[in-house]
C-alpha cells in the first residue's frame, strides 16, 4: 500500500480534480490522506467539499481528511459567532459568498448575527456534519500526518488541538526528527530557507515535511507520494509537474524508505 498527500487546497476544485487525475493511486489499495483547509480563498469551496465529499463515500476506507484551521474558524463562527473567521486575510468571504449567493457586507454587530444565521441556513447539513466529524491527524507505517505541525516530544493524541491546527513552531520545522511528519498550514514560501532546497517547492527538515506549497495563481496544489517520495503538482493554467526526490533527503526519510520500500518492489523472478 502507498499513501498520497494532498497539501491544503483552499476551494481549488478544478486543481484538484487535475492533481487525482495525475496521481497513479489505486483506489483500492493505497491510502489517500488530506490535510485540511478545503474553504477559503479559492474559486469553489463549495464544490471542493462535494467532491471530496463524494471521494469520501465511494471509497472510505481509503481515504482520510483531517481537519484544518480554517474549518475550524468556519465552525467557531457558524456555532458561536467567533469573528476571526471574518478577518480579511483569511478569505472567509469568498466561501461565504458562494455557499450564501450574497457578498460579504457588515457594518455592525447585528450584521454579523445576520451573517451568521444566513450562512447556517445556506450550508448543506452534510457539508456541516463532514467538517465536525474530520479527525486531526491520522498515522501509518510511512509518516504522522497532521495540519499543522507537532508539540516536542507527544504524539499527536497527547497534544492540544490547537497546536495540531495552528501552530507555526520554528524548533518543530528546523529540529524535529521523530517519525516523519507531513503537514500543510505554513506555505513552504515562509518555512525556513534550509529545507525549501531543490526547485520542487517542498519543505524538507529532519523528519519534518511542508507540503502546503502556497495560495497565489502560479502556486502547485502538491501530492507527496510514500513511501516513493514522488511528488505530483497541479497548476492553475492546467499544467502539471512530477518530480522523484532524491537530492537532499534527510537520513529519517531514507531509514523510512529503506525500511518500507523494498516491500512494494515485484520479487525478482527465480
């Protein structure tokens, strides 16, 4: 069994739908794991959450979808009104205009109850019922697979919530070295400069692997595949990248694979 990661995709249905096209996954074999943040930004969160939706109950015993910071702010907000959703630089209100059909307009505190009360209504209930029920992280044999990053020295099931959906920690992304840990959240664009080497667009440190290869036109939504180390790109012109990484591997991820490959390998004939 392999398992392929998708990186944090943000509404970009159509870039995502390129990047399952391109991946050689057997869907009844390997494992498909997302990281989260499917709202937001993008040109269809609606239709992003339908088609993993959709991924989810055709196959779910081989796919996995953890949850990300920002279903999370959408949920804080659709419950209690938290207003950090609503902060400009998160790009709440593209996902509010296409699940509402109306542009974001408050003025004042009764627009945001307003807001509130329109976006709940407006939202399937089983797109509501897929972000509350989305684990925050999943493991295998490869790698721990979270949003965000990791606490020093806990397992994801010891460690606050929070950190598994927000932290943006320097020690975890330059010092990790336990199990290989993939997460998104942080653009590789702003990790630090000695694991972004290699003209791919991922962050790679110790055991520590960025994914989240940026929101902007030009930015690849990215698939790491494992234990291969393959690397699968879409872009928003329809273009697509592959790459196989083998130049500045950290010894972790060459134990990893080391260790799991050769049992992916055909046995030679005798």
């Amino acid at each position: 069994m392999k398992t392929f990661v998708i990186g944090d995709i943000h509404g970009r249905r159509a870039q995502l739908q390129l990047l399952l096209e391109l991946i050689p996954r057997d869907a009844n074999e390997d494992m498909l794991v997302l990281l989260g943040d499917y709202v937001d930004r993008g040109a269809d969160a609606p239709g992003t959450v339908a088609a993993v939706l959709k991924l989810c109950q055709e196959n779910s015993a081989h796919i996995r979808c953890l949850r990300g910071n920002h279903e999370q702010m959408l949920l804080d907000f659709a419950d209690h009104g938290a207003p950090l959703w609503l902060h400009a630089a998160v790009g709440s209100e593209c996902t509010i205009e296409q699940y509402t059909g109306r542009p974001l307009s408050i003025r004042s505190a009764e627009d945001i109850e307003a807001l509130r009360q329109n976006f709940v209504e407006s939202v399937p209930l089983e797109h509501f019922e897929f972000f509350r029920g989305l684990p925050l992280y999943y493991e295998d044999d490869y790698a721990i697979y979270v949003h965000a990053g990791l606490a020093e020295g806990k397992h994801p099931r010891d460690t606050d919530p929070r950190q598994l959906l927000w932290a943006r920690d320097m020690e975890f992304f330059k010092h990790y070295t336990g199990k290989p840990c993939v997460f998104g959240h942080t653009p590789t664009p702003l990790l630090p400069l000695l694991g972004r080497l290699g003209r791919h667009g991922l962050y790679i440190s110790h055991s520590a692997i960025g994914i989240d290869t940026g929101y902007t036109y030009v930015s690849p939504l990215s698939c790491l595949q494992l234990p291969d180390c393959m690397l699968y790109q879409s872009f928003a012109d329809g273009h697509t990248a592959t790459y196989h990484l083998t130049a500045f591997m950290p010894e972790p991820l060459r134990a990893m694979q080391k260790k799991c490959a050769p049992a992916l390998q055909p046995q030679a004939e005798l």
